[in-house]
C-alpha cells in the first residue's frame, strides 16, 4: 500500500514538459520566441466566452465566461508550454498550438479548447 501511495506521489510530480500532451494531426507547436511573441499584449477568447489576458508585462488573468476572474503571471517554456503562476500559489501548465489556423489550448490531463478569437489586449 505505501508503495502505491509514493508512485501516485511522484506521477503528480511530473514536470509540465514531460506530459503527453495528446497532439492531434495537423497541430503546429511554436517555440519560445515565436509563443511569447504570438501572447504577448493579447486577449483569446474561447467559445465559452472565458477570456485568458497574457498582458505583455509577463502579468496574466483568466475571467470565466459568466464572471469571475484568476490573476497571475505567465511564462513561457519549451515545446509551446505556457505557465501561469497564480497569486494563490497554484501553477497550471497548458500547452498552445496552432491548427488548421487556430490556436487551441491543451490541457495536461488531454482537454483541448480552441480559441474562437484573438484580439489585442484592450
């Protein structure tokens, strides 16, 4: 029992970078340069009508479609992986591609969101 409980320990500690990310045909990673370049000053907003503001002073906010807003920072990391540390103290790592000429967010645990729009941040 003591052992099944290290080994659930440990695969939570799986870096962010090491996840299988799930990728689908035709999704297009960026690197680090192009992603923050990609985010920086901008506003997605998906189909739900949440909003994810990667502001380009590194701060970032997410405002759930019915209200409700999470404030932290972003910061970008290899093979299009984007963290976000909020001011809880909670970390997420998402991963950011491009398919078929939309953006769409990979979630760690296989979840994918397409963007609906991207729009400078206002």
């Amino acid at each position: 029992m003591r052992g099944l409980w290290i080994l659930g320990i440990l695969l939570l500690a799986v870096p962010a970078w090491a996840q299988d990310w799930k990728a689908q045909s035709g999704d297009q990673s960026f690197d680090k340069a192009a992603l923050e370049a990609r985010l920086s000053g901008q506003r997605l907003v998906f189909f739900d009508d949440g909003q994810s503001v990667y502001e380009a002073n590194g701060q970032y906010q997410y405002t759930y479609g019915g209200g409700g807003t999470w404030y932290g920072h972003w910061q970008v990391g290899a093979d299009s992986v984007v963290c976000v540390t909020f001011v809880t103290g909670v970390e997420r790592c998402d991963r950011i591609v491009e398919n078929a000429g939309r953006l769409v967010v990979q979630t760690a645990d296989g979840q994918r969101f397409p963007v609906r729009e991207v729009a400078a941040q206002s």
